[in-house]
C-alpha cells in the first residue's frame, strides 16, 4: 500500500528525497494532496500501522526515495496489478471472483464498445487495479485532445465520465493511483486542471448489505445507521436517525465526497472531544480509534456498510 502511495506522490510531482521530501506521516496520510486540490486518492488508514512500529518511519523514507526514482510520467498500462497479485493470495482472489485482465483485452475490449467517450459515462463496477479504467482514463483523454478541449475541461470531464468500484480496500487504493497515472503528470500538473476528486470508491456492486430499497423515496436515498454491522449497540457512527441524501447532491459525486469527507471529520472530531473527556481511558480510546480508522475523502463507500 505505501509502495502505491508513494507512487501517487510521485505523479504528482512531490519530491519524495532529499531536504524536500514529503515526510512519513505526510505520505501515508495523503495531507499534502489537498493542496494540489486532488482528493480521494490517499487516505489514512489502517495500513499506516508499520508507522507505529519501531524503524517504521525509515523504512518508509528508504522505500519512498526508491520510488523517486522511476519515471513515472512514462506509464502507459496498469502497473500495480502485478503489485496487487502479489500481497494478496490467490486464494483469497479466487473467493472474491477476481480475475486481472490483461492490458492488451482491455485495451481491445475499450476500442470496440467505448466508441464515444466524451458522451459515455463508463463504470468498471469490480475495477480491481484499473486496468479498465486505465485505459477508459486514456480513450477519454484522448478523444479530448482530438477535439481540441482545454487540458482542465478535459481532466474536469474524465473524473465525470469514467467510474471504478470494487470490494476490496487494497485493490481501490491501486486503482485510484492508476486512475492518477492514466491521467498523466503533465495533466495533473497543468496550472488549468481544476479541483478533483478521483471516482475510485469502496463497495459492494452486487450486495450493499442491505435489505430494503435505498431509493425510500423518489428525490432521496436513505441509509439506515442502526444494527449490529455499525455497532453493537445499535444507533448511528454520526446521528441517531438515519442518514437521508438527497437525489440533488448525489448526481455531483464531488460535491457528495466533499459532504461525507466533513462529516467523517466531524465523527473524528467529536471522538477526540470524548476522548478528551475521559482522561482514564484516553490511551485505550486512542488505541481503539486506531485499531478502526474512519477514511477520509473516500466519497459513497461511507453511506453503504461493507462486507467483512
């Protein structure tokens, strides 16, 4: 997870050695991306453990500065599906159906069926790495620039037209950094490319884990917050009622991103105040909180609890 950070780091331009380098912390938190107004790719979480152990932070220093030195603004596949088959077992892929297609059949595959992708809006609904969404990044782009659109209105629309979603948490955060790579650095960095959010999420396309139609009415959707999946004594992470969004702010999956990452900021902020409150069990609360992160900038994945 830290090696596929650091790439997204890399793409974008941060310097990942040297007196200037993006610290530790920074790089698996992700802190310095919103700066550069890009949000949804790296996140903290549970997978920063190794910076809590002793030699963690060199070791992260050591790994980072390897990355640096590839050139990473020459990709032109998904790179980290061989990252992915490599820290999950083929056992556990095969439970969860997964197969990695080939760059060359997606490739082909996109050629045939994605024949107008300035007017197609694409969803790869079990997107794995990217590979699909690499090359649906790069159709998209490309049908941009023989166009003659404008590099920001050409990265504004292919974060609005091309979709990714997948179970695993692993293989969404490969595939948010391959989206960046498929967009390339020069696009990313370009003084015209606007505020984005990568549309890469964590779910369940075939089973959302629930039992009656989200769509309770015809202008909303409503997400219970009670039962024993979200906590066992019932009731909501954020409210006591249900969390009810409204059809409006869901068809902008930006401005929706922006509404769940405040409200997960503010979940982390009203646990630190309790935390705070109750000095005797501060160090077991701060040990729980870390034990069960609350992601941030992760868009729809927060409404719609996930199998375990």
């Amino acid at each position: 997870m830290l090696t596929a950070e650091a790439i997204a780091h890399a793409v974008i331009g941060f310097e990942l050695s040297g007196p200037n380098a993006v610290g530790p912390r920074e790089l698996a938190e992700g802190s310095r991306f919103a700066s550069s107004q890009i949000h949804g790719v790296v996140e903290a979480d549970f997978f920063d453990w190794v910076l809590e152990v002793d030699g963690g932070e060199q070791f992260v220093r050591s790994l980072a500065a390897r990355i640096g030195k590839f050139r990473w603004d020459q990709v032109e596949h998904d790179v980290l599906k061989h990252l992915y088959e490599s820290v999950i077992t083929q056992q556990t892929r095969e439970a969860l159906g997964e197969y990695y297609t080939p760059d060359w059949l997606a490739d082909r595959v996109l050629s045939k069926e994605y024949d107008n992708p300035l007017d197609t809006k694409v969803l790869d609904a079990s997107c794995g790495s990217g590979t699909f969404i690499f090359h649906a990044v790069r159709s998209y782009l490309d049908a941009a620039s023989a166009k003659g659109l404008p590099v920001g209105e050409a990265v504004d629309g292919v974060v609005r037209h091309v979709f990714g979603m997948d179970i695993h948490p692993v293989a969404v955060t490969l595939a948010r950094v391959t989206y960046l790579l498929a967009i390339g650095s020069d696009k990313l960095r370009h003084p015209s490319r606007g505020k984005i959010t990568i549309p890469v999420y964590l779910g369940d396309s075939l089973q959302w884990e629930q039992q009656t139609n989200l769509l309770s009415s015809e202008d909303a959707i409503t997400v219970e917050t009670t039962g024993e999946d979200i906590m066992s004594a019932g009731g909501g992470l954020l409210f006591d009622d249900n969390l009810v969004f409204p059809l409006s702010i869901l068809n902008d999956a930006q401005n929706f991103d922006s509404l769940v990452s405040a409200m997960a900021d503010k979940v982390l902020s009203s646990a630190d105040e309790e935390a705070r409150s109750r000095p005797d069990d501060a160090s077991s609360s701060g040990q729980e909180a870390k034990r069960h992160p609350v992601k941030q900038g992760s868009g729809p994945r927060r409404s719609h609890p996930q199998r375990s």
